[in-house]
C-alpha cells in the first residue's frame, strides 16, 4: 500500500496530518505490480488554521477543510491487509501516520527515497517532481492522492527494456536488516574523522542518543565495530550502542 500525507509542518510532536491518501496494489514476489485495489482520500480540519506556506504548497485552504474528518475505520480496512506500507520519504511520514492510526504500528514499512539507488538508474534526482517527468508522465504534485497515484507508475517501469523495474529493488532493500551504530561518547578530536566515513550527528532532541551516528548493512557491521575499536575508541572491548533495524521498525527511530 502507498502512502501520502500533507500536514501542518514538518514537525511530528505538533503538527497535524490535514490530508490523507492511501492506495491499496497488489504484487508479486518478483516485484511485478498489478491493480490497484482500494483508494482512500481524506481531509481533516486540524486544530489551528493551516499556515499560509502550507497553503501556497498544496492549495489546501482552511475552507476546503472546514468540519472535515478523516474517515479511520475505512483506512484501516485497507492497512490491515497490507503487506508494506510505501512511503516517498518514510521517515517523515510513518510517524505522521502512526499518530493518526494505530493499524499502521506494526506494518512493514518502505522507503522510495533512500532504499533505491535513483542515480543508478539514471535519474537527476529523487524528488517525486523529478522521477514522474523523467518517467515520461505527468501529475499535479503536493496533493496527497495524487502523489499516491504517481508513484506506482514510477516504481512499475523498468528503465531499461526487459530489466527490472525500481519497484523489485525497493522490495529486496526492504527485507534486508541494517544495524545503526551510535558512537556514544567517541572522543571530541574524532568527530572530522566520524563525519568523512559518514557518520552523521545526532543532538539527542528527537529522541536518539546524543552522539554520532551511522547505519550499515548487517554484513558490515563487523568492519565497521573493529573501525571504532580501533580507531574511534582504541579499545578492543568497546561495545557501541546498537540498534537492529527491519521494515518493522526501521524508520520509527
């Protein structure tokens, strides 16, 4: 099932989902998509009138959504048999859409942003915007279902005659397990060297531990343990906090 939302901001502790659009396909193992399903639509009056920026953005006034309630018990029909839950940047959206209902908790969730390797297959860039009109297809952006509607099209096309379509990648990065590595009190004169092999800073203001922090595939997990032994901490019993990441989980924390 993809997944869509606008909201209030971009903020998950107070801002609202105002717009809501699921869209229910089926696939296979192969990552062949087939029909569409079930669709829902939904607009919701939020608590506080919708900023001007998110006007301007989506064209959603505080009018159009004037006494609007999302309608729960029908999406969660369509999320309970879901399989996947696919989002176009599902670190923002899942814990929009977990606020909302409780159905999407236990879900698999995937990424169309980070878990396919867009350049690869020859795209400017992973903005929605860039991959439908690279695709050869048009839409009108920043509306919920709409944006749900053209991301399927997206991921069925192969970008090559007879190759495999974005879709069957996104689902073989979904089930493989990435391991993040806090690098909990690394010493300070470390950070430039953390920073170049792509370690990225945490503040500890969303929730995560204060401290630098990367994410690797499960089988590289092991080089990189013996780089912050050896480097970073220089001690061979050093045990950084670890956090295993599956499509359960992964983008929730």
């Amino acid at each position: 099932m993809l997944v869509d939302a606008e909201t209030t901001g971009l903020q998950h502790a107070r801002d609202e989902v105002i717009e809501i659009g699921a869209v229910a396909c089926t696939y296979n193992n192969e990552g062949i998509v087939g029909d569409v399903v079930s669709i829902y639509s939904g607009l919701r009056q939020p608590s506080s009138p919708i900023p001007p920026e998110i006007t301007r953005l989506t064209g959603i006034t505080d009018d159009m959504v004037a006494g609007q309630e999302f309608d729960i018990a029908t999406l969660d029909a369509l999320i309970e048999p879901a399989n996947l839950i696919i989002a176009h940047n599902a670190a923002f959206y899942r814990p929009f859409c977990e606020k909302l209902s409780p159905s999407f908790v236990p879900k698999a969730w995937a990424c169309s942003v980070s878990e396919i390797k867009w350049a690869d297959l020859g795209f400017e860039g992973n903005k929605l915007g860039y991959l439908v009109g690279q695709s050869g297809l048009f839409h009108e952006g920043h509306r919920a279902t709409d944006d749900c509607h053209a991301l399927p099209e997206v991921l069925a096309r192969a970008v090559e005659e007879g190759g495999q379509s974005p879709f069957a990648e996104l689902l073989r990065s979904s089930t493989r397990c990435r391991i993040r590595i806090f690098a909990e009190n690394s010493p300070f004169d470390m950070k430039d060297h953390l920073k170049a092999r792509g370690y990225r800073w945490s503040d500890g203001s969303d929730g995560r531990p204060k401290a630098w922090w990367i994410e690797v595939d499960e089988d590289l997990y092991d080089d990189e343990l013996h780089y912050l032994r050896t480097e970073i901490y220089r001690w061979d019993e050093a045990e950084p906090l670890t956090i295993r990441l599956t499509a359960e989980n992964r983008f929730r924390l």
